[in-house]
C-alpha cells in the first residue's frame, strides 16, 4: 500500500474546508443544545464561526504539513486531533 502524501497547498485547502464544516457544525450544535448563549445575529454567528474555523483549519493544517511526520502517532486523524488540541490549549493559555 502506498503512503498518501499531500502537498502544503492540499492540506492548508483541506485545513480550510475542514474549518469551515466544523465551525458551522459547531455552530448547529450550540443552537440545538443551548450549552452556551449565542452574543449576536445569526448572520453575525455564521461569519464569526465561519472565519474562526476557517483560520484554526489552516492553522491547524500548517502545523501537521511542518511537524506531521514528527508526532508519535501513525493515523492522520489522531495526529489532527492532537495538534487541534495542543493549538487550542496554547490559544487558551
């Protein structure tokens, strides 16, 4: 089996795409569950969440191009799950 390689473009764009889906499902969840009040519009909301993902999915995507291969960790998605989490622990900080 050969190993999938993307190049920085593919995963910054995936990172991209990525962002953007899990910030307007985020965005579904909070509505329906109610864990925490929405502050404006629903229109603000959706370009707030919308950019906010988009930025952490590129981010997130950069780092695993440049520091990918060196996590302790074979499947991509348990390496995007661990730099999503150290990225958001640094960004708490």
């Amino acid at each position: 089996m050969k190993a999938m390689s993307t190049s920085l473009k593919d995963g910054v764009m995936t990172g991209l795409l990525a962002g953007i889906f899990w910030g307007w499902v985020s965005m579904a969840l909070n509505s329906l569950t109610g864990v925490v009040p929405f502050e404006g519009t629903f229109t603000h909301n959706l370009v707030s969440f919308t950019v906010g993902g988009a930025v952490f999915g590129v981010v997130t995507a950069g780092f695993l191009a440049a520091a990918g291969r060196f996590l302790p960790f074979k499947p991509v998605f348990a390496k995007a799950a661990f730099a999503s989490a150290v990225l958001w622990i640094i960004l708490r900080i």
